[in-house]
C-alpha cells in the first residue's frame, strides 16, 4: 500500500471516529437510553417478525408473537448479564476491557440466548433444532449487521453519547 494510499484510509478512519454534529438535537442520559433502546426494538421486533415467518414459512401474526418475545427475552437477559458483568469486572484487579474480556462477554452474553432461541423457535414453530438453529445463525447475523448500523445512524441523529462523566451537564440526566 502507497504512503498515499495509508493516509487516505487513516484519514477515514479517523473521520468515523469523530464525533458529529447531531441532525436532530443531542440526546443524552437516561432520555438517550430510553430512545435508542424503544426504537431498536420497535424495528427489531419488525424484522424478526418478518425474518421468522419467511424462514418458518408460517404466518406473520405467528412470528410476531415470538419476535415481541425474543425481544422482550434479550432486553431483560441484557440488563441481567450487564449487571452482574459488571459487578463481577468491578471486584477485579484491572478494570482495562482487554480482547479477551470482550469475547469473554460478548460470549457469556450471547450463548445462552443462542440456546434459549433455537430451544423456542423449535418449540413454538414445531420444527427440528437443526432448522432452528439455522433460524437463529440467520437472525444472528442480521442483527450483528444490523445493530451496527443502527447505532451508527442514531449517533449522526442524536450526536455521540458523553463518555466521560466530566462532559455530562446536569441538565442531560
């Protein structure tokens, strides 16, 4: 790669890194949470509806019923596993987020939901596990796809949460 070439990319890289202006307002604390997670679940719950009834070939009204479910199942389980994560990563010794500690989480995170979904969509859609586990592999990799798009676009819509709490205002609590 050309001196050229590294710079043009470091250069775009650091321009996804950079904080934008909101295009709507800025939206932080509680209010930000409250939002994105609403939003994220409306639309999730849109998609895997659909998504399931394509690949169960059963009706909408049927897929939508476990698509509020599985969403309702992810925020709960969410909240539970980020809680006790970290309250577990408080009592250690470094407090740094390393790679291993990541997978460790995204891991710890996203398997029993793996196990619980295709244990469900087996059940509910009466299907083999095997289809149920391509069902949830399918909804998996949509979601990862999707998820990062998201958060990108709300972030160009509401402007970048405040990560040190020395930027936070009182008036955004």
């Amino acid at each position: 790669m050309s001196k050229a070439e590294t710079t043009e990319k470091n250069s775009f890289l650091q321009n996804l890194n950079q904080p934008r202006a909101a295009i709507i307002f800025s939206l932080q604390g509680w209010r930000r949470k409250v939002l994105f997670v609403l939003s994220f679940e409306i639309m999730a719950i849109s998609c895997s509806s659909l998504g399931l009834a394509l690949m169960s070939q059963q009706s909408v009204s049927h897929a939508s019923a476990m698509g509020v479910t599985c969403s309702a199942i992810a925020v709960a389980w969410n909240w539970i596993f980020n809680s006790l994560f970290e309250k577990w990563e408080s009592r250690q010794a470094s407090k740094d987020r390393t790679l291993l500690r990541r997978a460790a989480h995204a891991l710890g995170f996203e398997i029993p939901l793996l196990v619980g979904f295709v244990l469900l969509f087996s059940w509910w859609f009466e299907i083999d596990y095997v289809q149920a586990l391509l069902m949830d592999l399918a909804l998996f990799a949509f979601f990862l796809i999707f998820t990062f798009l998201y958060t990108w676009c709300f972030d160009l819509m509401f402007g970048q949460p405040y990560v040190n709490m020395s930027e936070i205002r009182e008036d955004t609590l």
